[in-house]
C-alpha cells in the first residue's frame, strides 16, 4: 500500500506542510533567483525548511519543483537533474520523520497559453511537463501535484504528461478568484474534467483565506467524488515596513481552518504566507476531527469546455447533441472542408447553439480530406469562438487523438464500435485524455435489430472497457435508431435497449434520431413522436437537428411531464410566447450576451463577438463609403472594446471572449493604421511603459494589460520581465511617457515596485505609476505612494484613461 493511499483511507483529517517562497526569502533567496536553482545549491536550506514542517506535524512536504519546467528554469538547466534532486531533498527528510510523511512533486503553471489563446502547442507544454515528472518520479515523490494553475488545458496537460511518464498517484489543482478561473473555469467545471482524467485527489489552493476557499468546496460538491484538498492563503497581505505581511496569525488561521473538514476537505495545508507555525496551529485544531467527505450519487457522463459542464445521466434532463457539423449530404459544407475552409462549419456552429443544443457534434470525414489535420484545426476554431462542449466524430483514430490534444476540456467520443482493436485502440486514448466516449452496438458487418443482440454487443464492450481500466463515468450508450421503414420493429427493439441500457447497467443513452424517420413522409413529425417515446424510455441525450420542427419544444414538454422541470418553470420561462405551428427555440437559448447600453452597429457588433475576418471586411467597407479613419477609430472601435470590457466586469465574458475580441479589434485598427498618420485629426498618442518588476518571470497579466491598451489609444512600451527600476524609469524618460505601468505576481517582488515608485519622485518624472498584480492590492499601492492600481486588464485601461486625463489637467 502506497503512502497516499495509508493516508486518503485514514480516517482523520491529514495536515500538509504550508508556504516555501517565504521561507526560501527568510533563508537568504535572492530577489531574482530560481527557487529551485537556489535549492540545488543550497539543500542544506531546503532541508531545513521540510524539518521545520515536519517538526510542525505535517503530513506531506511539497517539493521545492513548483516552477521547474524548461519555461522557468534557465535554459541550460538540466531539467529532469532538478527536480530529481529536489525530490531527493524532501525524501530524505521525511524518511527520517519516525512516522509516515509523503514527498508530494509540485508540478507549477508555465507562465504560457496554448493555442487558440496563446502561441503553444499542446505537445509541447506536455513535453515540457514529462521532463519534470519524470525527475520527480525518480527522485521519489509519492504523489504529482498540480498546483495553483489557472487554465484548464495546462491541467489536462500535466495528467497527460504524468500518465506518459509514471503510475504514480495524481492530485490536480486550480485557483481561483471570485468564484473563476483566469480563463473562465467555474469549481464544478474544473472537478468535473479532473475527475474525468482519473485525478485521485483535487485541490484548491492558493485564491483566498479559508473563509473563500470553504465557498469554492460547496460548489464543487454536487459532482465531487474524490478527496479534496484545500490549500489557503492566510488572508491577503499587506506592506509594513518595506516588505509584504500576510497579517492572519496562526492561531485565527487554524480557528478557519477547522471549518473546513465539515465543507468536504480530507487534506488541508497552507499556500502563501503560512508558516510552520500555522501548520502546527491546524494539527492542533483539527486533531481528533473526522473529515465529512463527498457523498455526491451523481451518476453519468460530463463533457466539458474551458467554462462550461453538460451532465448527461441516465434520469436526466435530456441534453441535445447538434448533429449539423458533418459533411454527409452537405456539398457546400464538404467542398470548403476540401479547400480547408471552416466558413460554413462556423455557420453551422452558431446555428445550433442558437436553437438550443448544448453540445456540438464535428465531423470533418468528407473525401480527400486528410481528417488528422483538419479535426484538430476545426476544434481550435470552435473552442476560440464558443464555449459548448464538442463531441469528436470520427472512424480515424488519429484524427480523433489529434482533436483531443487541442481540446481544453472533456470531449466527448462518437464513437467505440465492436469492430476489431476499436476498444483497444480508443479505450486507453480516451483514459488518457478524460474524453467520455458513446459505445456503438456494431460488430461484424450485420446490424442488430433485436434489443438482445444489441445489449449482448453493449455488454461485451463494457467488459473489455474494464479490463482496461476504463471507469463507468467515461461510457454512455448509443441505443442505435434504425429505420423503421425497412424494420418495422427497430424502434420497439430501440426502446427496450433504452430501458435496459437505463435501469439495469444505469448507464445514459444517446441516438441518431434522424435514423428512425429514413424513407418516410412528414420525417420531423416520426422524429418528434419517438423523441417523446424514448424519453420516456429513459433515452438521455439525441444527435440531432435542434432547429427541426417541433424538436426543442418535444424536449421541453417531455422535461414536465417526466418530472424533470421542477413546477414547469424552465417550461414558462422559455415558452409563455409560443403559437402552434411556429418553430421556436428556447427563449434561453435565444438570448445573446446583454447587450443593453452596449453599440450595436454591424462593425461593433464583429468586435463585441470576436469576428476577426468580418471586422477587416467591415472596417475596408467603412473606409470605401468614405468615413475617415479616425472616426472608424474612435467612433466604432473603441467603444466595442469598451462594450467588451463591461461583459468582463460582469463577468459575461471571460479572458477568452476578451482576447478574442481584442485581437479582432486589433485586426481592425491594422487596417487604418497606415492611414491614420494622414488623417489631419488624428492624434499622437500617449506613451504607457509596462514592465514585470526585478526578480519577477511572470507576464501573462501584464501581456494582456498591454494588448488591451494598445486597443484603447495608448502607445504602449513593454519592456518585458524582471526589469530593474532604473531601467523603467530611464525609459520613461527618454520616451517622454505618460504612464509607467508596473506588474508583479508574487509578494516576494511586489515590494520592488516601491523602487520605481521613489526613483519617479527623485528625478521630478511627470509620468504618473499604476500597479497590477496577483498579489497587489489597492492598500498597498496607496501605501507606496502609486497614482493608481488595477485588478485586471479591463481595470487597467478605465485607471490609465483616469491617470491621463488627470495628469493633461495638471
């Protein structure tokens, strides 16, 4: 038995160790230098700070490996070596502990984005992560860890990467604020994929004080299965005397921290700004506490996106798969995938979402298309653009395993047949990648009409699935609608398998409905009939047209009359206006992002949506009626970036939607650009110098703050990370800037923007300071004198253009 597993079967709660970068700075790190360079140089130091958790009664020590990968570590470094030794620093302390203690492999976020949002592939953040596992793996940790990661597709991308290198236990983690991550996933949406990947522990860490983090557990909890571990900040810090101070002291610390084996947690430990102390505190308090652990009786498949979760279970609510992104039938469709175009597919796309489907079906399978390029690009697309689950349809495995890799979420599969190696094959690419997958009763060239027949291929999947160690959560069942045209019985035969497939494996169902009506008049009105009678069956979700005739309003009522919308009011809300013999989708899925207040016109609008194509087009026609480029500017652009702002602030939008939009109004602005210098009104424009402070590696913040002022009329200078002071106001200087903008992520550098801030003063700049920051506060930007502070990229612009027009007034 492994030492995870002795502890996630105790019966107690079980105390992990607390913060390293503030110990590694009470110990002597110097501004600007890897932690786990310093602690190879140093393992005496690193020993000491795991003694002292140990010494506190910690359970398991973190490795000093949080940023060592090959995008943080120098790039001479020898990557597996360091962690390995890392590893071997914490094992060797805890071997010695005279009780069992687990080395834990901290696995921290690169810093990078994958593709659509950033300019990685997904291979390589997996590559870069198998190097780190790997030195971990020999070094001797007893569990990987994700920790403190604030995009879903670098945690998929550590499982990934952990389950190519090892076997060993697997914890994955998020932060988030305010209820979200940085790119828009919710708590129940990043516990879903993780579950679905096969993680054995997840966690929270990071985010807040534990009073936030007990509200992240509630929410994760309808679907929770696993143990939780919930690491918190001892509350939010502050700037005494020059340096950083997280003011919650152990003893208030530990009194929170004992709520929270109630709100589900099994392990708890500290992240920024504990100490020994601290953890020693929560021994004490949580001493003879009995965790109350997940008792979620979800059961059934989740496909998710970056910021969206579709249950489908097998006692509902009925989900609807949009079947129209597939070339079957489809000249327009099949001649632009030919040409690798996905002009029609993206119509398809935003179609069905407005009728109501929840879920996207994409198959690429036309004739001379090379489908393991052409899959994984369509997805790129759709996930740049929506944010509704996808289901990858296709017989080429390759291609399949090339949509899952660009994929940031779960995926679901159409689909696992009978045919020969299918399961072998797929089976273990959809483990690997926490992609649910629909079994297909085939097998052998004769189609199975008898329910029997269907059930005996169903079963016989399902027995190799797990000797493959493929879990029930992975696996719903394609109940198979054949057409009763030529097989009267087919669809009596369908519904038995639905109820069999429902009651007795209680697994959920789907089906190509449009199947049952093949060769017959009035198809919509066979179709709808049926979809009535399956649900009733038990049938849990449809492949489907959702805006055929009569379909979304069959789901709808069939909700009522089976008791799934509770006091119909799903019902009311979406169909108080309906006339007979009118097709309507849902009122819900109708709706847009509120627009009220927001401009509406054509160009604003491609902006607002992220349009990049349709923006160029509409700015070239703009300029061809003779409207003058500054006015394409100021009068369009910029109040649809301002539009797209307000969805952010109302939390309508997420950094997706907002890079989306940016980068089109960013198209947009590329094409007046070379004609604004002959418009006479045009104006110069104010200089923003932005900078990563000294010691700090960290820019994803201030990447986007720059991206986002640029949109906005500024001229902005990015000088890059860990930028010494006297550099930054140099720069200033020479390029006479109106605003010099400083970000840092972490409390061991934020007290270097004071430097800036005093070097402004004692050379008489008139350029006025602004701070962001992960760890920066509005306090302790007044505290050191800054003109102003912004929480993210949408606050930086409104505090830039308030700092502007203060400092023209002066």
């Amino acid at each position: 038995m492994s030492l995870f597993t002795t502890f996630r079967d105790s019966q107690g709660v079980v105390v992990l160790d607390g913060a390293m970068g503030t110990m590694f700075q009470a110990r002597g790190l110097p501004s600007g230098v890897s932690p786990e360079l310093f602690g190879q140089e140093r393992p005496d130091i690193t020993a000491s700070i795991h003694q002292a958790y140990v010494d506190a009664g910690a359970c398991g020590l973190t490795t000093n490996t949080f940023g060592g990968t090959r995008f943080k570590l120098p790039a001479d470094a020898d990557v597996v070596a360091v962690n390995r030794g890392q590893v071997r620093v914490a094992r060797e302390v805890a071997d010695k502990a005279g009780r069992p203690v687990m080395v834990m492999g901290s696995v921290g976020p690169t810093g990078k984005f994958v593709k659509p949002l950033g300019p990685l592939d997904f291979s390589d953040l997996v590559a870069a992560y198998e190097e780190q596992v790997r030195g971990l793996a020999e070094g001797g940790a007893d569990i990987i860890v994700a920790e403190t990661h604030f995009d879903l597709a670098e945690v998929r991308a550590v499982s990934v990467a952990t389950r190519n290198v090892c076997d060993l236990p697997l914890c994955l983690s998020m932060t988030f604020e305010q209820g979200v991550s940085l790119t828009g996933t919710s708590p129940l949406t990043f516990i879903d994929t993780a579950q679905n990947l096969g993680a054995d522990l997840v966690m929270v860490n990071c985010s807040a004080g534990p009073a936030q983090l007990a509200e992240l557990a509630e929410a994760m909890a309808p679907r929770l299965s696993i143990p939780l571990v919930l690491r918190p900040n001892a509350g939010l810090p502050v700037l005494e005397d020059g340096e950083t101070v997280f003011k919650m002291g152990p003893a208030e610390y530990a009194e929170q921290m004992a709520k929270l084996p109630k709100a589900g947690a099994k392990f708890l430990g500290g992240c920024c700004g504990t100490s020994p102390d601290h953890i020693a505190a929560v021994v004490k308090a949580v001493e003879n506490m009995t965790p109350t652990l997940p008792e979620s009786d979800w059961s059934g498949v989740v496909l998710t996106s970056r910021a969206a979760s579709v249950p489908i279970s097998a006692g509902g609510p009925f989900a609807l798969i949009g079947e129209r992104i597939n070339p079957t039938g489809k000249k327009v469709l099949t001649e632009e995938l030919q040409r690798g175009e996905f002009s029609q597919a993206m119509i398809y796309a935003k179609e069905q979402l407005e009728a109501g489907a929840p879920v996207l079906d994409v198959n690429v399978g036309a004739p001379m298309v090379d489908e393991s390029t052409l899959l994984p690009d369509l997805v790129l697309r759709l996930v740049e653009r929506h944010t509704a689950p996808l289901c990858l349809d296709s017989s080429s495995p390759e291609a399949l395993e090339a949509g899952l890799a660009v994929y940031p979420g779960s995926a679901l599969i159409n689909s696992i047949s009978g045919e020969e190696g299918r399961m072998e094959t797929l089976g273990p690419l959809c483990k690997r990648y926490g992609a649910p997958f629909i079994l297909l009763p085939l097998q052998g060239k004769k189609l199975p009409v008898a329910a029997a027949d269907r059930i005996a291929i169903v079963e016989k999947l399902l027995a190799q699935a797990e000797e493959l160690g493929i879990p029930r959560r992975l696996i719903m069942v394609d109940a198979l609608a054949l057409a009763v045209s030529s097989k009267p019985e087919a669809a009596r035969e369908c519904l038995d398998t639905i109820r069999y497939i429902t009651q007795t494996l209680g697994l959920p169902t789907t089906l190509g409905l449009s199947n049952t009506s093949f060769g017959l008049p009035a198809r919509e009105l066979v179709n709808t009939t049926f979809l009535a009678m399956a649900m009733s069956a038990g049938l849990s979700s449809a492949i489907a047209h959702p805006g055929a005739p009569g379909f979304s309003e069959t789901i709808a009522s069939g909700e009522v009359l089976l008791g799934r919308d509770r006091k119909a009011a799903n019902f009311i809300a979406n169909y108080s206006d309906w006339k007979p013999g009118a097709a309507q989708a849902p009122a819900a899925a109708r709706k847009k992002p509120a627009m009220e207040g927001l401009p509406d016109g054509e160009l604003e609008m491609a902006v607002i949506q992220g349009e990049k194509e349709a923006v160029v087009k509409l700015v070239k026609q703009a300029l061809e009626n003779g409207e003058r480029p500054f006015e394409i500017v100021n009068g369009k652009l910029i109040p649809a970036i301002t539009a797209v702002g307000d969805l952010y602030e109302r939390k309508e939008y997420f950094l997706p939607q907002l890079l989306l939009a940016a980068e089109a109004m960013q198209a947009g602005f590329g094409v007046v650009k070379p004609l604004l210098e002959e418009d006479a009104e045009a104006e110069v424009k104010p200089v923003f110098v932005m900078a990563t402070v000294e010691g700090d590696i960290h820019d994803i913040g201030k990447n986007i703050v720059c991206l986002m002022l640029s949109n906005h009329g500024f001229d902005v200078i990015d000088l890059g990370k860990d930028v010494p002071a006297a550099t930054i106001v140099e720069e200033a200087r020479k390029r006479n800037a109106s605003i010099i903008g400083l970000s840092a992520l972490m409390t061991t550098t934020m007290v270097r923007m004071q430097d800036t801030v005093d070097l402004v003063k004692e050379q008489g700049l008139s350029a006025k300071v602004m701070l962001g920051g992960a760890v920066v506060t509005r306090e302790f930007a007044d505290s050191i004198g800054a003109d102003g502070y912004a929480d993210d990229a949408v606050g930086a612009v409104r505090e830039a253009q308030k700092l502007l027009g203060a400092r023209r007034k002066a």
